[in-house]
C-alpha cells in the first residue's frame, strides 16, 4: 500500500483510490507499511485489530493473515531514526535487518487457531515474505517456517500465498502448495537459485517499452468440494474489462 517514507499520506492517497470498492477488504501489511512507525497506522485504521495477525471462515475455507513482515528488532540498540529503521527495512540487499520471523507468539497463535478447523478444509494462508526458504540474500526468506510448516502437517488442503519476490514462484513442501502472486509495482529478475529449488513457473519478462508489462494480479476460487483453483491476470495497457 506504500512505499516511502510518507506513509501516512500514502496511506490516505490508497485509501482514497480504493474507496469505491463494495466488497470486504482484509488487508495485510508489507514492510513498507510497518516499519516507518511500527505499524501505528496500518493497525488503527486499516485493520483495526489488535493483532497484525488474524483469520477468518468463509463459505467452508479457512483464511489466516500472517504478520509475515516481522523482523527481530534491528533498530534500537543502533539507535536508528524511524526514516533509518524504514530504509534499512525497505531494502531487499541490507542484510543487517536480519530475516523475517513469525515469532512464538504467533506460531502459538496459528497453533490454537488451527485447533477448531477439520483437516480436510481448505486452508488459504497469506504471508507477505515466502513462508519458506526462498533466497537469503534478498530476504526473500521466513527464518521459523519450518515450524509453521509442522502445525499445518496435519492439514489436507493448504495454500499459501505470498507477495514481496515481486515474481511468479511456485512450490511446494509436502502438503503445502506456495504461489507468489503478480505485483502491482516493478517485477524482479530471478535469484540465481531459483532452479536449483526445485521452483516451477516463470515469471513474464518485462518489456520496458510497456508500462506495466509484467505485473498484474491473482484471482484465487475455491469450489463447493473445496477444490482450489488459481489465476494470474497480467495487466497490460489495455486491461481485462472484467
């Protein structure tokens, strides 16, 4: 939802484009959205909620939002200003910010949350950084997914969607099925070990004679028998109709 450090504006400019949306909106923050001011806003005004993580029922499937943006605290024994903390989050190469991490307190919280739902239900999880090890070097990582992992093992019908690679990647660990979906902004080149993960898929290469070549969106459908279906929708200089 934003990228400088003008977040709070950016934050209103975003809410306005999107105002005349009718459906529910569940959000889910990025670094860019967290890391300027804690999350004070995003938490206030765009989820409202206590946690930055969350889940929800509908129509027979399961949805968890993961504070997948989490980083241990880089910031306060450097003495780091806000706009130095922000920078530092928002650069994929800095690797003094360390990797993202759930967090016990929030695996304890998937764990308890998981405790309610049947082991054949479709399970739709977003996380903002890949809920794996993806390529370290550009924090393209999650440091405790393997614990994540291990409280889903029981699960038959486990998606998990992420952002951030700002490529197409798919994967999957056992029972659980990765997709990184489109972004909205600039697509990035393929880290060296992407075949060597064993990955399917590939990202469209830009054109930088087109505007937004490359990017695009994600359509995700789960059917009656709980079947999970997915899309991605390029955009293009002259979009879809629908």
């Amino acid at each position: 939802m934003t990228q400088s450090t003008t977040v709070r504006e950016e934050f209103k400019y975003f809410e306005e484009i999107i105002a005349g949306l009718k459906p529910k909106i569940h959000y889910l923050a990025g670094e860019h959205d967290w890391y300027l001011d804690m999350g004070e806003y995003y938490m206030q005004h765009m989820i409202q909620r206590s946690m930055p993580y969350y889940s929800f029922d509908h129509k027979g499937a399961h949805f968890m939002a993961l504070h997948g943006a989490n980083l241990s605290d880089f910031w306060s024994s450097r003495k780091l200003t806000p706009q130095e903390r922000m920078k530092v989050a928002g650069d994929v190469t800095d690797l003094s910010q360390g990797p993202f991490v759930l967090g016990r307190a929030q695996l304890d919280w998937m764990e308890k949350d998981l405790a309610k739902v049947p082991k054949d239900a479709p399970i739709l999880i977003f996380s903002h950084a890949p809920l794996y090890h993806y390529y370290q070097p550009w924090n393209f990582w999650t440091q405790d997914a393997d614990q994540a992992h291990a409280i889903l093992k029981p699960f038959r019908n486990v998606q998990v969607f992420h952002a951030h690679v700002h490529q197409l990647v798919e994967h999957q660990i056992a029972n659980m099925k990765f997709y990184g979906i489109l972004a909205t902004s600039w697509p990035h080149p393929y880290p060296q070990s992407y075949h060597t993960l064993g990955l399917s898929g590939q990202m469209p290469r830009s054109n930088p004679a087109l505007l937004f070549d490359g990017l695009g969106w994600h359509i995700t459908k789960v059917d009656g028998s709980g079947k999970v279906s997915h899309e991605d929708i390029l955009w293009t200089l002259k979009p879809p109709a629908s």
